[in-house]
C-alpha cells in the first residue's frame, strides 16, 4: 500500500469516527449542535481525500466533476437552509433524505452500466443490485413523503388492488434483479428495467400512506438510505461509505421503531393500513360543545397557578409562536412565580425532534423540556396544562375508545390536569382526522385563534393583572 493510499484509507476512517461521535452528540439537545459540527467535519474530511483516491489519476475531468457538483450542491443546499421556514423543516428532511438514496442507486447503476460490478464477485455484485434497489425505492418514496408534506396535489392519487399492483411490481424488481446476479451479459434494457421498476415501487408503496404516517416513513426512508449507502461502499471499496451507511441504517431502523412503538403501531401497520390517509377521514367521534374563552382569562387562570405543563404541537410551529411562548412563560416565572415544563410527545410534529428543535430555537432551557414517560405521572397535579396546536397525541380516545383508530397509542394525559387549555386555530380534526374528545371535556377551555397572537395576548393578559 503506498503512502498516498494509506493517507486516504487512514482519513477514511478518521471520517467515519467523526461521524458515530458527531452521531452520538445528536442523541441529547444540548450537545446536537455540536454533534452536527462533528459530523459536518467528517464529511469534509472523506470529500477532501478523495482527491487523492488512487482512482482519481485518470486525469482533470473527473476532479472538474467533482469540483462542479459540490458547487451546485453546496450552494443549492446553502440558500434552501437559510429560507427553510420550521414548517417546512420535514419536508426538507424528506427531499434530502431522498436524494441520499438516489446517489447510492446511481453509484449502483453506474457500475452496472459500465460493467464494472460484474468484476467484483458475486457477492459484492449482489450488493450492488441491493443497493440499486433500496436506494432507488428510497429516493422516489422520499419525493412522495414530501409531496404529501407540502400539499402537492398532482402527487396525490389511488390505484383499485393497490396492494395487489404493489405485490406484482415488488417481485417483478426481485425477479429483474436476480436475473442480473445470473447474468453473463445483461442488457442495458434489463438495468433500466429494474430501475423503473424499484422507482414505480417506491411511489406505489408509499402514496397510500396516509399523512399522519409520515414520520415514520420520512425516518424508515432514512435507515433504508443508509443502508443502500452502506451497500455500494462495499461495491467501490469505501470504508467511510460502509461505516456512515451502517450507522445511518441502524440508527434510522432504532428511530422507526422507537416512533412506531410511540403511536402503538406497527411497521407493517403504517405501510398497508393506509391510516389517516386523508384529513378528516375518520371524523367521526364525540360530539357536544366545545367551551370557549378569551386569552386573557386564560392568563389570569395560569397567573393564579402553582405549575403549568405546555404540550406544544404542530400548530406552534405552523403559526412560528415559539418566541412569543417563551416571553409569556418567563413572565409567569418571574412575576408570578409558576412552575412551568413543556412536554413532548415522541412524534409531536411532522418529524423527530421537531418540538424540541422548535423550542431550543426560542432558548427554552433543556432542563424544562420533558418526554412523555417523564411527565406523564405529574399531569394529575398539575394546576393547568396548556395545549397549543397539538391533537392525536393528546386524544383519550387513545386510552378509553377501543373503536378508535388511535386506540392504544401512548399519548400525554393532558386530561387530568385540573384546568386544561386548548389554543386551536379552528374547530377542525388532527393530522389523522380523528375527534379529540378533549376538546369537548369538561375541564377544557378552547382559545380560538393563531397561535402567536394568542401568545401574545396571554403575556398582554398578565400585564393587567
């Protein structure tokens, strides 16, 4: 091994170190930040060296290539992060998340169409066609998850047999790709075949989803990215490939689960049940008054309070009061001296970590912020809770209707705090569809309204006090 390989494979894996540490450091909140910067420099490091790949000596295109495409990319990337609202934040993961996918399926298709990956042995071959595969149904059941996030209606559409018509097209892909792994001379006609084939599979599979889903599929699309990445660093021999894929798929699939097991579901359940897959399909559910009140009684009822527990939900971020939360819950701290937390449920939003991002970005402290399983036994004594754009996660049908869709699902018992208050654009069902029979409790108070202005008339309210 000569000097400059030894270089290049050495910060290979100093590369993928970078990555599992900076991995590790996105586990906790207070050390994300630095977790990403970690990673970032990992990632620099693996494209700096490959300058300096043995591979590169055929000469000055391929570094103008290289060159050319983290420009276009860097630069897209860029100005998409800087105008990328909160909202928008999950689709964003999606379409990038896809695109991961879509590189690992071109490096497949390249050394398949070059013949290369028929050099390599069977297995490494096999690889490749995994690869191709996986990464191919990744990249086009991302752009799906996206469309479905930002509304794009001409993605939305139903098939009769759906289920049927994605069986076929899933074997057609393995068929196609064994036929390849036996193959002495495929045809270019065969290569293209598979690929429309796992980019039709991809739609197919995923448009069914409903929208409610689609968390869990944004993050079970990310572990299969990882994984197809993985795969083709075996095919060009890439330690930091192999290593980023691995820890990427594994961690995605731990996520997957962890949100599945959050709503009570299934893998299997979110793909081919086809829950929530349009807004207010499942409508249906308790039916009364909804008892409604003005902001400023609101705050007078939190001001005479001893502890206030907030669960922040999408509409939070839709409406961008996080800011205007926070100035309203450092005026209860300081001048009236109430015990505020914020509690979040493990797949409030439209992503992980969405609510947590959303409130680090207020500078709510850490140490205020508490999962499901660690605030749920105090909701009983609390004086109030204030629910702020959130629904399904904090619906009792999930504990006491076993007809309802989400019955089961572990959700935080905002219902037996002594006073419960709902700020609520409108009168309209969750992300689901499904009722919230909270709403209609007899300790629950609604506060119609944006949410920011509703903010910020609770922190007016209690300047008149």
């Amino acid at each position: 091994m000569g000097f400059w390989d030894f270089t290049v494979q050495a910060s290979y894996f100093v590369a993928a170190v970078l990555f599992i540490l900076g991995l590790k450091r996105m586990g906790s909140p207070k050390t994300a930040r630095n977790g990403i910067l970690w990673a970032g420099a990992g990632m620099v490091l693996a494209t700096v060296v490959t300058f300096w790949h043995p591979s590169m000596e055929a000469g000055f295109f391929r570094y103008f290539l290289i060159v050319l495409a983290i420009a276009i990319g860097g630069i897209g990337a860029w100005i998409s992060g800087k105008r990328v609202q909160m909202t928008a934040m999950p689709q964003m993961v999606a379409l990038y998340n896809g695109m991961g996918g879509g590189a690992a399926a071109a490096i497949a298709l390249v050394e398949m169409y070059s013949g290369a990956a028929w050099t390599h042995g069977t297995g490494v071959l096999a690889l490749a066609i995994l690869g191709a595969i996986i990464g191919a149904v990744s990249f086009s059941g991302s752009l799906i998850a996206w469309g479905k996030l930002e509304g794009v209606d001409w993605m939305k559409f139903s098939l009769p047999k759906a289920h049927i018509i994605n069986g076929v097209v899933a074997a057609a892909s393995v068929i196609v790709g064994l036929m390849l792994l036996t193959a002495d001379d495929p045809s270019v006609f065969m290569i293209t075949l598979l690929l429309a084939l796992t980019l039709a599979l991809g739609v197919l599979v995923t448009n069914p989803i409903g929208g409610a889903d689609m968390p869990v599929v944004i993050s079970l699309y990310n572990a299969l990215t990882g994984l197809a990445v993985a795969f083709e660093g075996f095919v060009l021999s890439n330690p930091a490939m192999i290593i980023a894929g691995t820890v990427v798929g594994a961690a995605g699939s731990l996520l997957t689960l962890l949100m599945a097991k959050g709503m009570n579901r299934s893998i299997s359940n979110v793909l081919f049940a086809g829950f929530g897959v349009e807004d207010g399909a499942q409508a249906e559910g308790p039916e009364g008054e909804m008892k409604s009140v003005e902001a400023f009684d609101a705050a007078a009822s939190f001001a005479y309070s001893d502890s206030l527990i907030i669960v922040p939900g999408y509409g939070l971020a839709v409406a961008q009061a996080q800011h205007k939360l926070w100035e309203f819950v450092q005026a209860l701290q300081k001048e009236h001296d109430v015990d505020v937390k914020f509690a979040i449920h493990p797949v409030a939003g439209r992503m992980p970590g969405h609510m947590n991002v959303l409130l680090a970005e207020a500078g709510v402290p850490y140490d205020l912020i508490f999962d499901l399983e660690e605030i749920n036994s105090e909701f009983p004594n609390a004086d109030a809770a204030l629910v702020i754009g959130a629904n399904d996660v904090v619906n009792p049908a999930a504990r006491t209707d076993e007809s309802s869709p989400i019955y089961g699902m572990p959700i935080l018992d905002v219902d037996k705090a002594r006073e419960v208050y709902v700020i609520k654009r409108g009168k309209g069902t969750g992300f689901s569809g499904v009722q919230n029979g909270l709403f209609f409790g007899e300790n629950t108070r609604m506060v119609f309204g944006d949410a920011k202005q509703v903010c910020t008339d609770l922190a007016a309210g209690l300047k008149q006090l």
